[in-house]
C-alpha cells in the first residue's frame, strides 16, 4: 500500500512540473534576436516598408458578392453589358434615369467595366475605367444608384536606395533594383546641374527616397520621388518633392530653389550639333564669311522641335534665308529663334502661348540650308548669345507663403534619408 503511494506521488509531482514548464513557455517573453539577423530585419524594413492609405478600397473582393470584369470590345454597349452580368431590367432602369447616367454609357473600346454585385442580384458598384485606377462609380443603397467621378487610393510602398557610382550610373542603378523609368526622373532633377555624360566619375553617389503605387499587389504606376540627393565630388545636389494647394508638384533645394532651369538646353531631341556659334563662319551656301549667331542641330526631316521656355509666339512665317522661322518671346529680356523648319505645329499662330518642353514645330531645311537641320539662337536684350554656353536663368523659387510649410518639409525629408542611410550602413 506504501509504494502504491508513493508511486501516486511521483507522478503527482512529475504532472505538476510538466503543467509549470508547459505555461512557462506560452507565457515567457520572446527570445531576443540576434544582431546578424536584426540588421538583415531592419534592412527589409527600410526596402520594403508598406504604408497603406486610411480609406477603405472599393471594388474588393468580399465573401458575399461577386465581381464580374468585362474588357470593351467593338460594339459592346453599357446596357448589353449589364444584361450579360445578369444585371434586372428593375436595377438598370433606376440607373439609366440617375443623373450622370451619361458618363457611365460612354464606354470605349479597350476600357473596363466592373460590376460588383450581391450573391442574390442586387448591384453594388458599377465602375467604368480606362486603368483600373481613375473613372465613373455607381453605387447603389437603399433603392438608389449616385454616380460620381472616383479613384480609387492606392497602396504606397515607400523605398530607399543609396547607390555609388561605379562605372556607369544606369548599371549601377539598375543593380540596385531601380526601374528605367526612375532612374530618367532622376537625371531629369539633376538634369540640369549635372552634365550625366561628362560630369559623372566613380565614385560619385546618390541617395533617394520615392514611392511605389499597388493596387491588389499589381504594380500600377511608376515610381514618384520624394526626396533625392547627389553627391557629385565636393558638390551636393538636392531635390525635395512639393505639391502646391492646387495640386501642381515641383522640385527645390534645400534653399528653396527650384531644381529646374527657366529654360531647357536643347529644343530638340536625337540630334547631334553640327555648327556652333561661330562669329566668323564661312556661310555653306554663300561661300563668304557670315556669323553663325546660334547653333545648328542636324536631326531628320520631321524631328519634332520643343520651345525651352515658356513664352508667346512673336513670330510665325518665313524669314529670308532663316526660311520657315518661329521665335518665342519669354520676357522682357529673353527670346528664342528656330528656323529652316519643315512646317509649323498645326494651329500655331503669332501671340499664342506655349509652355516649355511643348511642340512648336518640325525640322526641315528651308531657306539657305544644306541639310535637314534646326537653327537654334538665343537672345539675350535683343543680342545674339551662345546657347550653348549662356548662363540660364533659373525657374521661379518656392513661393514667400509657401516657404515655411517647405522647409519644414525638407528637414523632414534630409533627416528621414540620413536615418535610413544609417540604418543600412550603421554596421559596415
């Protein structure tokens, strides 16, 4: 009888050790992780955070209704859409007599409609998109549809990335996962300080800090930098995104001055320069000594011609041996000329406006030209000056009563890419 008992406490004992370990390990504190593997977290954390917007996504998937997706095709209509989503002639009715009806029935081909509906037929959401991101809603509740413009707000994915140039910036970029398209904003922001053929060494660095944009783990834009910085030598470059009250998004130093130039440096694309200014040329075609006052850029016929600045059209016609001739008054002080143009932008005409980077007009090779190519001058008070070497005057500066809400921004901005540098490269 003794060593039954005893045998009933021993395992009496072992039980009550055994339930102590078993809620001693559900309840105790997370083992730490080791430092290796904390940095290799942290890194992640940098690359990849995620910060989702507040409002609720329409058009998701729910368990109790079902989407149905029609991509346009030719002479496909809103109303034999729905009637294929077995939508009731009772719910199309209401819709085509709700104000705004109008904007949801213009379908086009290639565009998609989204029908989402419950499991017994009702409409939900009806959505009429051209990118699966911006167009018409309707929404139906209580007997009723209300139609209305409507994008739908995206996940964000904010990235950072250090990258030191080693032999080219494209590969070294490339190799540091940055797509084609961000790394074209990138040259354009420094653009025009950085000369990205010449001026580029090993050595040379950059920062930046920009944005992706998901939509149901899709990629559906292209990247949007936030803030970025170059370090090119002994220089610093800096550009910080900001967007004025009415939307419109620009680029300043730290100092608030806009990256952009007032004017760009080349009006046109895929060429190369086949004269430059030259005070003592001998003329091609007249055989004698005459000033080049601009700078020729050979391109084929047809190469489409940009104003560098904004401006209003002063002159539009021919113009002796210029040819076909258009020059863009800026301001008091400046003006541009292109000449021996092909023809003009269809519409232009003298005092219209045009804003930089637009399409004016195309190269040809009239008047006393040899070939296909655009006479480019740039005037300064009236005198002919070199555009390849004349000093740019710079866009206009953040605004005095935006100047505080933009500093305050930077500094956040400066110390948010020192942080995160810091934090990839802390431990090398």
């Amino acid at each position: 009888m003794k060593n039954l008992f005893f045998e009933l406490k021993y395992y009496l004992l072992f039980l009550i050790i055994f339930v102590v370990l078993f809620i001693g390990i559900i309840f105790s504190p997370k083992i730490s992780i080791s430092s290796d593997n904390q940095e290799f977290i942290q890194k992640e954390v940098v690359r990849e955070k995620v910060l989702f917007s507040d409002d609720r996504l329409s058009l998701e998937d729910d368990t109790n209704d079902v989407v149905q997706i029609f991509e346009i095709k030719k002479n496909d209509t809103l109303l034999n859409l729905l009637k294929k989503s077995n939508i009731k002639d009772v719910y199309i009715r209401t819709l085509i007599k709700t104000s705004g009806s109008e904007k949801l029935a213009q379908i086009k081909v290639g565009d998609t409609l989204e029908v989402k509906k419950t499991i017994s037929g009702e409409p939900d959401e009806i959505f009429l998109t051209t990118n699966e991101l911006d167009g018409i809603l309707a929404t139906y509740k209580n007997g009723l549809f209300k139609i209305q413009n409507f994008s739908r707000p995206l996940e964000k994915l904010e990235r950072f990335a250090s990258v030191t140039i080693d032999n080219s910036l494209y590969e070294s970029a490339v190799r540091e996962g940055l797509s084609d398209s961000l790394i074209m904003d990138l040259v354009y922001l420094f653009g025009w300080d950085i000369d990205f053929i010449f001026d580029i060494r090993p050595g040379d660095k950059f920062d930046v800090l920009y944005e992706d944009f998901y939509w149901k783990g899709k990629q559906v834009k292209n990247p949007d930098i936030k803030a970025a910085r170059f370090l090119r030598g002994n220089k610093v470059y800096t550009a910080i995104r900001y967007f004025y009250k009415d939307g419109t998004k620009e680029y300043f130093s730290l100092r608030g001055k806009n990256v952009k130039k007032a004017f760009l440096r080349t009006p046109v694309e895929f060429s190369y320069i086949s004269s430059k200014y030259n005070l003592n040329r001998k003329h091609p075609v007249l055989n004698k000594i005459r000033a080049h006052t601009g700078v020729d850029y050979a391109a084929p016929k047809g190469t489409p011609i940009i104003s560098t600045s904004s401006g209003s059209v002063s002159y539009i016609g021919n113009k002796g041996g210029y040819g076909k001739l258009i020059e863009i008054k800026h301001s008091e002080d400046y003006s541009t000329r292109y000449a021996h143009l092909f023809k003009y932008k269809k519409g232009l005409k003298l005092g219209d406006k045009v804003s930089q980077g637009e399409v004016i007009g195309y190269v040809g090779k009239s008047g006393l030209a040899t070939g296909y190519h655009l006479h480019y001058e740039f005037r300064v008070n009236g005198m002919h000056t070199d555009p390849l070497t004349v000093k740019l005057p710079d866009a206009e500066p953040i605004g005095d009563s935006e100047k505080e809400g933009f500093q305050n921004l930077a500094v956040r901005m400066i110390n948010r890419i020192d942080n995160l540098y810091l934090q990839i490269y802390a431990a090398n």
